[in-house]
C-alpha cells in the first residue's frame, strides 16, 4: 500500500469504490431512485465497515499477547530513556568542565601554534616577494660588473621561484614575461660584448707585448655564453680573426710602401702595383714584417684558444677551476684536468653547463677554428707573393736571394705548424712551385757553366785555390755537405793538389766546380727540403753529362776539335781518371745527405747514385784499359824491330823501359801509387805476352842456347828498370810467362 494512501483523495476514493454504475443511474432513474440507491448504499458501507471491524477484532484477538507484551514494555521503555537523558546531561557537564580546564587552553596553544606558523609562511613570502621585487635592479647591478654568469643564474631561480612559490601572485604576473625579455637582452650583450671584446683584443697595437689584455672580461663573456648553450663564438671569432688579419697584412705593406726610398708610386694605382716597386732587399724587409706581424695575431689567437679551452672544460666538468692567489694558480684538490691557460680566478662551484657531446663539438670546433685561422693567414701571405711575382720578379732571384726567401718562409711555416698543430699547404705550395721554377733554372744555369767548362779545358792539372780546399776540408772536418761560410782574404796560396783526408788528388779546373757545384745543390737541398727529389734528379744529371762530356773529349778525342790539343796524352787521361776517382769520392756522402731529407716514398731514387758510380768506374776502367793500350801499341811498335842478338841490353829493350819510365813520370804526380802499380801489372803483363810471341816468330826457346842467355839479359834489365821508378820496386820477379806460348 502507498505510504500516501487516503481515502479523502477523490480518485483514490474512486479508485477504491467505482461510482461506475451510480454514475449511470444517476443518467436514467428519478429522484426516488436515487434515494433508494443513497440507501442502499450507506448500507453496503455499513457493512463494509462491519467486515473491517470484524477482521481488526480477529486481528487483535490473534495477536493480543504480542499486544499486551508492548505496552507493557512502553513504561519500561519509558524509564530507560529518561536514565539515559540524565545520564547524557551530567556527561555533557563533565565534558564541558573538561573542555574548559583541560582542552580549550590546549587546543588554544596549538591554535596559537599554526597561527605563527601562517604568520612565518606569509612572512617568508613576503620576504621572497621582496627579493623577487629587487631581481631588477640586481640584474643591472651584476651586468654592470660583467657578471653575466651571476645575472642568468638570478633570472633563471626567479623565474622558477615565480613558477612554484610565488604562483598567482597578481602583482607579479608580468614579471616572468620581464625576465624573460631581460634574459633576451642579454643574450644579445653578450654577444655585442664578446665581438668588441675581439676585435680590441685582436686590433691591439702589434707592439703591445700581452697575449690577452681583458682576460678576466673575456673568460666572463664565455661562461656567460655556455650558460646560454650559445656556440657561435668560435664563428665570430674566426671571422673577427680572418679580418684582422687581411687589415695588418694591408697595413704592413702600405708602411712598407710609404718608407721605401727610390720609388715612384704616382703612376702605381692600386697597392700591389706600389708593392712591385719595391726591390728585393725591401721587398723581403717587408715579407720578413708581414710573418712577424702574423704571427704576433697568431699567438694571441692561440691564447684566445688555450683559454676558451679551459673554459669549455671548466663548464664541462673536465677542468680544475683555478685559483689565483698572489699571481700563482692553486689546485682545488679534485681530479680533474689542470687548467693551463687560464690567468684569472674562476669560482670552484660553477656548475657543470654543457653536456658530453656539447664539450666534444665544441673542442673539435676550436681545433678547426685555429687551423682555420692559420690557413687564412697563409693564404694572405701567398697573395703578397702572388702580386709580386705577376712580373716574374721571384724567377729573376739569384740562388742566394732565393735561399733567403725559402728560409724565410720555411721558418714561418714551422712557427705556424707549433702554433695550430698541423700543416697549411697553400704558402708551402706555392713556395714549392717557386723552387721548382728555380731549382730548373739553378740546373740549367750550372749545366750551361759546367759544359762551357768542359768545352774550353785543356785537361792540364791546374792549381787548387785555397777557397775549394777550404771547402774539402770543411766537408772532411764537419762531415756536412754544405758550403762554408766565407772567410776573409787570407795569404793561402793556391796548392799543387786538392788534398781530400789523407790523399792527394791533381785536378783540372772543371771538377773543381763541379764539387763545388755538387756541394751547392747539396746546400738547395737543405734550405729547400721539399725540393730534394728535383734537386736529386738535377744532380744525377750534372754528373751524368761530365762523365759523358769527358768521355767524348778524351776517350773520343773531342779536345783535339774543341781546344786544339795536339794529342790525347797520357797526362791528359790520367788527369781525367783522378778528377773522376774524386767525384766518385764524394758521392756516397751526397747520397747519404739526400737520404736524410727524401720522403720515403722517393727512396727508389737513391739508386741513380749507384748506377751513376758504376758508370763513373766503368769510365775509369776504360781510361786505364787505354793508358794499357797505349803501352802496349808503344812496345808492339819496338818488338817489332826486337833482334836477339848483342850488344845486351838491346836497344829494343833500352827503348821500351825509357819509355815506360816516362810514362811512370807522367802518372807519378796524378794517380795514386796503388793505381800506378796496378797500371804497370797489367802493362807488365802485356809486355810479356808481346814478347813471348815476338820470341815464337824469332824462333827462340829456353833451350838454355846463347840466345836464350840473351833473352834473359834484356829480360834482367828489363826486370830492373821497375826497382828505380817510385812505387813499382818488386814489380816483375818472374818473367818466364814469356816460354809458356809454345
């Protein structure tokens, strides 16, 4: 049944009684009817409420004890709910009286408590509040000490400080924006800063002796631009460095320009023109000025490198942070790096700003920037080359001139080589182009001297001046091929023989210039190391045409055409013999000298100086086998007349030792002892085997006959002659080969 069940309700009233068919009646009976109805009804109802009360009776009477057992329990109940009231109100009294001596003074401490604690917070926000209020100001204040490092750092704890403690602050909502802007701004600074801090560093005069002038301003620019992750500094500074450097060459040259005497430069227009008039003691004062001047912007580059090195590696966490203290670094203690460069104090708790692979790139940028840097600087001093040379002024140099030049440039070249730890190729470039120009020249201007030479020598000894003993002797003392360095006119008078160690050699003039010349290309070599290949290949060639030359005018008899001799003497082959014995001397120690600077892969080249001393031997041989020859023609001509017969010793024999001892006389003062007994070996031999065969065709045996005897008296004289001629005593001791062609 509905909880808002009531009869009162018409159409829950309806509900329960249908008023259906009264409805209808009401429509079709009269009035009486209707009354009758009104009856008949109230007398249903009454029955109904008859029923009702019928069925709560039996309902009463089915559950009276049940009934009966509640009421009886109400006043029980009744009475446990008035104890219980009284009971709640004196424990609301003790609560109360508890609450008031005990609780509430408890409750009010801690009250109090959280209240100072709200206080504290709300004061500590305020304090915040305040400092955040002065970040401005301090901002300027650090930026006007360069504390870049310091600013950033402020601006970033700010920003955070406003993100976190100081979040929906009204009053500061725009100051993040602010920060921002200011952090912007000064990103900027720093990089204005840093371009004016290069440019002063590297515009300083050239006679200013300091390496890095604002090193404490510029060491601040850069940690200021790592806490910015902002590397374009190498790119600025390259830049800034490629500028300066194209400004002191320009600079050098128009000072040059503007002290030089005796030039006219009112029809030279532009610089290089007025450079082109410069001659060549100005022109290399000038060159000498420009490296100087480099490298002087080179050693301010490298300090800039070793600092920023440091500073990258402080930044990075690989570096000690140093410590100034009275002028000296102090070690903080920590096992990192030390820093090499740095001259200035840096706090020992930055924080590390760039990772790993930032530290790696930012390294290997500085390396390239530095050789970068170097390059530029050679490609500068190639130009002034290049515009000098537009009207072949570098071809024009003697040899000493162009030595100078070479050392000059090669000793800049090292300096830059320390200075950016690899080589730059462009200036070594165009000074090995140079060189080759020259070393072609040098060749051919010798090659052209030493054939006139030859073709003008009448191969007669000639006197030794004192300046190629000087020079012999200088190479034997120092074993250094190179030539000596000038000495004043002494009284030394020039010398029969050019005296090599302990041995003597008579020479003809030519191969004095020819060492000489061997000596000089010796000398290229070390001032020119990166031409030895040429030089190598130019010097075999020199030695090749005098061992030919001299081949043709002797053996071939081409000095009788070209300087009129009469005849090819023995004196004329003997001097060619020792001038060639004495180049042969020297050229190992050419080879050794060449060996020390050929690159490895040009070793192969080192056997032309083999093949070139076999070809000199095999000349010396063929002079020797035609001084025998001609002994031999000179005794065939007497044999052929030889008659055994007396007087003894016959006029044969007579002739022949004469004229041996005459050839002995022409050796003796040119060739060497042991090759003047080789020489007479093999005549002796020779002789012997004419003889032996002029001895078949007379007829005559070693039957022990008179003949025989006389034989063996001719042979006796002959045998004695060789004990009065220097060095060939004991020569012949047997002489009876001469039997042995039966």
């Amino acid at each position: 049944m509905s909880a808002h069940f009531n009869l009162e309700n018409p159409d829950v009233f309806n509900t329960v009684f249908p008023w259906t068919q009264i409805e209808d009646s009401k429509v079709s009976t009269s009035l009486g009817d209707q009354r009758q109805s009104s009856k008949l009804l109230q007398e249903k109802l009454s029955h109904y409420l008859d029923i009702v009360e019928v069925r709560i009776a039996r309902q009463i009477s089915q559950k009276s004890d049940a009934f009966f057992h509640a009421m009886a329990s109400h006043d029980e109940l009744q009475e446990k709910l008035n104890h219980t009231v009284r009971c709640i109100e004196r424990l609301r009294e003790s609560i109360s009286v508890v609450n008031e001596k005990m609780a509430k003074e408890s409750l009010k401490v801690l009250k109090l408590s959280r209240t100072r604690a709200n206080y504290m917070a709300l004061f500590n926000k305020l304090k915040i509040m305040a400092s955040i209020h002065e970040t401005q100001p301090t901002i300027q204040r650090l930026l006007s000490n360069n504390e870049f490092i310091g600013s950033l750092d402020l601006i970033s704890t700010s920003q955070d400080v406003l993100t976190k403690d100081l979040a929906g602050i009204h009053s500061f909502k725009h100051l993040g924006s602010q920060l921002a802007e200011m952090e912007i701004l000064i990103d900027k600074m720093l990089q204005a800063d840093f371009s004016r801090a290069v440019t002063s560093e590297l515009n300083r005069p050239i006679t200013d002796t300091l390496q890095l002038a604002e090193e404490e301003r510029l060491v601040s620019i850069l940690f200021g631009m790592l806490r910015q992750n902002k590397f374009n500094f190498i790119d600025v500074y390259r830049e800034e460095a490629f500028t300066a450097l194209k400004a002191i060459v320009k600079q050098t040259v128009v000072e040059a320009v503007a002290v030089a005497e005796d030039i006219d430069t009112e029809n030279a227009t532009s610089l290089a023109d007025q450079m082109r008039l410069l001659n060549y003691a100005q022109w290399m004062k000038l060159l000498e000025a420009v490296f100087t001047n480099i490298m002087v912007l080179l050693n301010r580059v490298k300090a800039f490198y070793g600092v920023v090195y440091d500073v990258v590696g402080i930044a990075a966490g690989k570096t000690k942070a140093p410590v100034v203290s009275n002028g000296a670094p102090e070690e903080n203690g920590q096992d990192l790096n030390e820093a090499e460069h740095l001259h200035v104090s840096v706090s020992d708790d930055v924080d590390v700003m760039i990772s790993e692979a930032e530290y790696e790139k930012v390294k290997s940028g500085l390396k390239e920037m530095l050789g970068a840097i170097c390059d530029y600087a050679h490609d500068r001093c190639v130009k002034v080359m290049s515009a000098r040379a537009k009207d072949g002024f570098l071809e024009r140099l003697s040899s000493a001139e162009f030595v100078s030049l070479s050392r000059e440039i090669e000793v800049f070249v090292a300096d830059t080589e320390r200075v950016c730890g690899r080589k730059s190729m462009s200036l070594r470039g165009v000074l090995q182009t140079q060189a080759n120009k020259f070393v072609a020249r040098f060749h051919e201007e010798r090659k052209t001297k030493l054939g006139l030479i030859l073709d003008n020598e009448r191969w007669k000894q000639a006197d030794v001046p004192a300046e190629f003993q000087d020079l012999v002797n200088h190479i034997v003392q120092s074993g250094n091929l190179t030539l000596p360095e000038k000495r004043s006119e002494s009284e030394s008078r020039p010398t029969e023989c050019l005296k090599v160690g302990e041995e003597e050699f008579a020479v003809v003039g030519t191969v004095l210039m020819l060492i000489k010349m061997m000596m000089e290309y010796c000398q290229c070599v070390v001032d020119i190391p990166t031409a030895t290949p040429d030089l190598l290949t130019r010097l075999i060639d020199l030695l090749k045409m005098f061992n030919s030359r001299t081949c043709q005018l002797l053996i071939g008899a081409g000095a009788r055409q070209m300087v009129g001799l009469k005849t090819i003497s023995t004196k004329n082959l003997a001097l060619a013999s020792r001038c060639l014995q004495l180049v042969v001397h020297f050229i190992p120690q050419v080879k050794n000298h060449f060996e020390k600077t050929l690159p490895s892969k040009n070793s192969n080249m080192l056997k032309n100086f083999e093949k070139i001393v076999k070809d000199y031997d095999d000349h010396i041989e063929e002079i020797s086998h035609k001084l025998v020859t001609i002994s031999d023609n000179m005794a065939e001509a007497q044999l052929s007349k030889y008659e055994v017969k007396a007087p003894m010793p016959s006029q044969c024999f007579r002739t022949i030792c004469k004229q041996l001892a005459k050839l002995h006389e022409a050796l003796i003062g040119i060739l060497g002892l042991a090759q003047i007994r080789t020489l007479f070996t093999r005549m002796n031999e020779s002789f012997l085997r004419q003889l032996g065969r002029r001895l078949v065709v007379l007829g005559v045996t070693n039957d022990g006959g008179p003949q025989y005897g006389l034989v063996i008296s001719d042979l006796v004289f002959y045998s004695g002659s060789f004990n009065t001629l220097k060095g060939l005593e004991g020569l012949v001791t047997n002489t009876n080969c001469v039997w042995d062609l039966r």
